[in-house]
C-alpha cells in the first residue's frame, strides 16, 4: 500500500482519539524538545499542535498582541475553539517568549486544568542536571496523579528504544531523498515528520519502514539543488504549498532541509547504550545541543547546515522566515554570513500564515536562475 503521510495529517486527531479509547492520556505540545519519552513511557501521547488554515479571529484575538507568530494564533485560537477539546493537559517548552506568554495565558485562563513550561537549564553542570532529574521525576508524578502509568526505567528505556528507532528512520528518509531527490517529493518528507509529531512513535515506525520500502526506487532527476530552512507551517504542507510548485517549475531540487517542522524535530538519538539508567541519558539528552535557536549557537546550526550542502551537492540555502519570530530571526545573520562567507547564496523570505505567490514567485525564480547561471563555479571549500 502507498503510504502518503499528508493524509495523517488531514486526519490530525484521529491517532489522540484512538489513544484514549484505549484509556490513554493525551498531552498538547507546543514545541519540540519536550520530554516526549517519558510522557510515552507514562502512558501519555505527546501530540505536537499543527497549524489550521485560519484565519485566526476568534476570542483568542483579545488575548494575543498583533505581533505574535501565526503558528502561536492558530495554537491558541484552536485550543480556545475546542478542536482540541480531547487533550488532557498542556505542555510547553520555553524556544522563546511567545511560547512562555502562551503558557502563561493558558494557566491563568483556565487554571484548574494542568499547564506546564518545560526549561531545560542552559548549561550542563552536575546542578543543573540534578535540577533538570527532578522536574522530570516531578512530572512523573503529575502525570501519575493525572492517570497515568508510574514511571518505571524499563518503560522509559523501551520508549528511548521507539524514539531513537523513530529518529534513525527520519534520518535515513533524508539521506534517502538528499541521495536522490527524485525519489521523494519534499512535502512527502515533511510530512513524515509531522506526523511523527502527532501519533504514537511505534506505529509511526511501521509506516516509515513500509514508506521508505517504496521510495528507494525513485528515478534520478537533474536539477539544482537547494537546502531550506526556518519554519513551513503544516497547512502549507497539507494543503499543497506554492512554494513547492514553484521550485518545482524552476528545476530545484529539495535535498536536505533544517525546518522547525522537519528535521530539527529532535534528531539526536538519546544514548541507548544502559551503561546508566535511562531517566540520567534522558536528562543529558535534554541538556545537549539541540537543533533550535535558543539551545544551539547559530554558528553549529551553520556547520551542520555545511555539512549537509557538501554531502548531498546543495549549491544554496532558502530561508523561510515567519513574521514575528525572533529566534529565526536572531539566527539569520550569522546563518547567512557564515553561509555566504563559503560562497553559498542565500535568499531569505519572510513568511505569515500563507506564502504569498506572486511575490514568492518572482523571486524564488530570480533566485534559482542565478544559481544555475551561477553552476559550473569552482567547488567550494
Ligand atoms: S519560535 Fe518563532 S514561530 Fe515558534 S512560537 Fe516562537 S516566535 Fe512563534
């Protein structure tokens, strides 16, 4: 059977609702670096909030300031509007202040239900890992209260085991498709991960081995290859974003991409190798480099994003940028002189709920066609 991943995502609640028929808990998540492992290991299914269409103009307006990102209208508007009236609690994870404020609106609006912001400390000292044990230990114990299973390190290992399991077939769908772009269309791969980010890791693992089963026979294809990176809201992917359309048309070639909702979906493996127990490599996972801006000097994030370029051929990065975001932003200055500094151009589009394609297309092609007049230069180094 083909397996398309964007028809999980058309049908987003399903796996949540399916879990708590069976008597599980049901976590909302807004940002990646949670602790997702040990919800699982509790019987709980983190379900990462997906962007809706919109518009956003319902009573979250009197809440929100006009200068938030759309992804955090569309969470609030949603979770005040009752489509994601099956969640059990709310968990954030600190990427940045609008994140934090979100948290804040939630457990002062409804303060009888269960909201909690999860801040991993900035550095990775023995105090700091103790503290970081603790709230873990802490929410086991809320998330026990609430109904859960009881943390025990045998659940929590076999989770480690299904993420990384989930994390090594991410990673080999983009060596895959870095490989040989033709094999699989860029929003196949982002919505791979997407859906990874809203149903049960195990049966996720099922679908991306039969998935990559079909796509190792994709035909090559000649073209010019591109990175992307920044943030493509899910409506975009679900809906068919212009933006593929239009690389599609000036023969550029997708081959890697560094987007909050692709591959910095937590990548890094936590360590399985049980020399100590699990909840210690869970807690030193958390505290490492992890590929958003505020966990991840820009300066690595450029390296990796190098590295990825010289792996697979890439000849220049497109940044997606969403209106409000002051982490992507924060990043783009050093990403691009960096970048630049290697003889990679870089275009950089700013982004709101939709892409806008006329604007989107005049220059995504300007863009492409310099990079092809531009083919045939030195290799960089
Ligand atoms: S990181 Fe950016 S896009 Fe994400 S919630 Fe914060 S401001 Fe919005």
């Amino acid at each position: 059977m083909q397996i398309d991943f964007r028809d999980v995502l058309k049908d987003r609640h399903r796996w949540a609702l399916q879990h708590k028929q069976m008597g599980g808990l049901v976590m909302g998540c807004y940002s990646a670096m949670l602790p997702e492992e040990l919800m699982w290991s509790c019987g709980v299914l983190p379900v990462q909030f997906l962007m809706s269409p919109g518009p956003y103009y319902g009573e979250s307006l009197s809440y929100l300031p006009p200068y938030v990102c759309d992804c955090s209208r569309s969470m609030l508007e949603d979770y005040m509007n009752g489509t994601y009236g099956y969640l059990d609690g709310l968990m954030f994870s600190h990427v940045c202040e609008t994140v934090r404020g979100l948290a804040g609106i939630c457990s002062v609006r409804w303060p009888d239900r269960f909201v909690r912001i999860f801040t991993a400390p900035a550095g990775n000292d023995p105090g700091a890992r103790r503290y970081l044990k603790a709230e873990l230990l802490s929410l086991a114990k809320e998330l026990e209260h609430m109904g859960g299973v009881p943390l025990s390190e045998e659940r929590l290992q076999a989770a480690i085991s299904v993420y990384n399991e989930n994390r090594g077939l991410v990673s080999e769908l983009y060596r895959v498709r870095g490989q040989n772009p033709g094999a699989v269309e860029p929003a196949q791969v982002l919505s791979a991960v997407m859906a990874s980010s809203i149903m049960p890791k195990d049966q996720h693992n099922r679908m991306m081995r039969e998935f990559l089963k079909t796509i190792r026979k994709g035909p090559d294809v000649s073209g010019t290859r591109i990175i992307l990176s920044g943030l493509l809201f899910e409506n975009e992917v679900v809906l068919g974003s212009e933006l593929f359309s239009i690389l599609k048309a000036c023969h550029a070639l997708v081959v890697w991409d560094d987007l909050a909702s692709g591959m910095r979906y937590r990548l890094e493996p936590v360590d399985n190798s049980r020399r100590v127990n699990p909840l210690d490599r869970l807690t030193e996972d958390l505290l490492g480099p992890q590929p958003a801006p505020l966990r991840s000097p820009a300066e690595r994030k450029a390296g990796q994003m190098l590295e990825a370029a010289r792996t697979y051929g890439a000849e220049g990065f497109i940044f997606l940028i969403p209106k409000y975001c002051d982490p992507i932003l924060f990043d783009l200055p050093t990403l691009t002189r960096i970048l630049k500094e290697k003889d990679f151009p870089t275009l950089s589009l700013e982004i709101s709920g939709s892409l806008l394609e006329g604007a989107l297309r005049t220059r995504v092609e300007a863009f492409m066609e310099m990079l092809s007049a531009s083919a045939g230069d030195p290799i960089r180094a």
